[in-house]
C-alpha cells in the first residue's frame, strides 16, 4: 500500500494533468488522495511544493526508465532507438507525468525553466551520441544539435497521441519504431 506521501503525489499528478496547475486545488488532491486538506499540509507547504516534488519523481521515473540505454555494445542508431523506446514506453505507462513533463510552456515560470532545462539536457545527450555516430562513420556529417532537435522533436510527436488520449490503442510500439526508422532514414529515395 502507498504512503499517504506517494498517495498525495500520484492524486496531485493525475489532477494537474487532467486540470492544470492553476485550475487544481489542494482540496481536490486530498479528496482525490481520500485523505483530508490538513493531512496534505503535514506533508507539503504548499500546492506549489506539491507540483514541485511531482515534477521531480516524474523525472526520476523517466530518468530510471533511461538508464542502462548509453552503456549497450552496439551502433549508436540502437542506443538511439532504445532510448527512444524507453521514452515511448514511459510515456505510456506514465501517462500523467509524461503530461506534466512535456509541458515545456507550464504556466508557472520555475516549472517552465526547469523543463527548458530537463529538454536542454536530453539534446546535449543526443547530440552527443549523434556527434559519436558522425565520427564513427555511422551517420553523416550534419549539425548534431539539429538532429538532436528533430529527434526529440519526433519522439515527442510519435508519442502525442498517447498525451491527448486520440487513438491511444492505435499507438504500438511497432508504429513507433517506423516513425525512428523515417527519422534515421530519411525520405528519400536512394
């Protein structure tokens, strides 16, 4: 059984996903959590420490589901390719957070520069990944922090219709991984 703690933290993910930061109450996150509003003020501060501590084990859930990709023996396009599947499948078992973490434009200001922050470091590790594959002869000389861009850029595109709920069981990951391979091979007819 969950700690009041962990029970307060999942109510207030899945109400800031559903309503928005601004729009949710600390009432409904106690009610939500079946605890009472002072039982959440033992353990929170405040309604903005609440989506504060959300936002951290949201990303040390997805920071967890990373590990382990960067250490594999094989081509940079598979580490690629498995961070990238580790990303689709986070966001589809943890769809709330997903939610809160994609929001790079949360309307409040600390929020928002620390996801510009957590999208900054996810590019910096790409693109040096994709700067590895370029000197390894793997992929061609392009700008590794525009690919970096557009990588993130797809990953977060193929995984939007799980974000909004449209077509959620039409998302498979063998879908997933065509939407990678585009990326990785381009349009073009060679």
């Amino acid at each position: 059984m969950a700690s009041k703690r962990e029970r307060i933290l999942n109510a207030a993910e899945a109400l800031f996903a559903e309503k928005g930061f601004s729009a949710a109450t600390v009432e409904e996150v106690a009610k939500r959590a079946g605890i009472g509003k002072s039982t959440v003020y033992e353990y929170f501060g405040s309604k903005d420490e609440i989506f504060r501590q959300t936002l951290k084990a949201g990303l040390e859930s997805y920071l967890d589901a990373m590990k382990g990709r960067l250490r594999q023996p094989c081509s940079v396009r598979d580490v690629l390719t498995a961070i990238g599947t580790a990303h689709f499948n986070f966001v589809k078992e943890h769809t709330f957070t997903a939610r809160l973490l994609a929001d790079e434009y949360n309307e409040t200001p600390w929020a928002r520069q620390w996801l510009l922050g957590l999208r900054e470091r996810r590019i910096a590790m790409f693109s040096s990944l994709i700067r590895q594959g370029i000197a390894e002869g793997e992929f061609r000389l392009v700008d590794p922090r525009l690919a970096a861009e557009v990588l993130l850029g797809v990953l977060n595109a193929l995984c939007t219709p799980l974000l909004n709920g449209k077509n959620k069981d039409a998302v498979t990951l063998e879908r997933f991984h065509r939407g990678i391979a585009i990326f990785f091979e381009g349009m073009l007819a060679k």
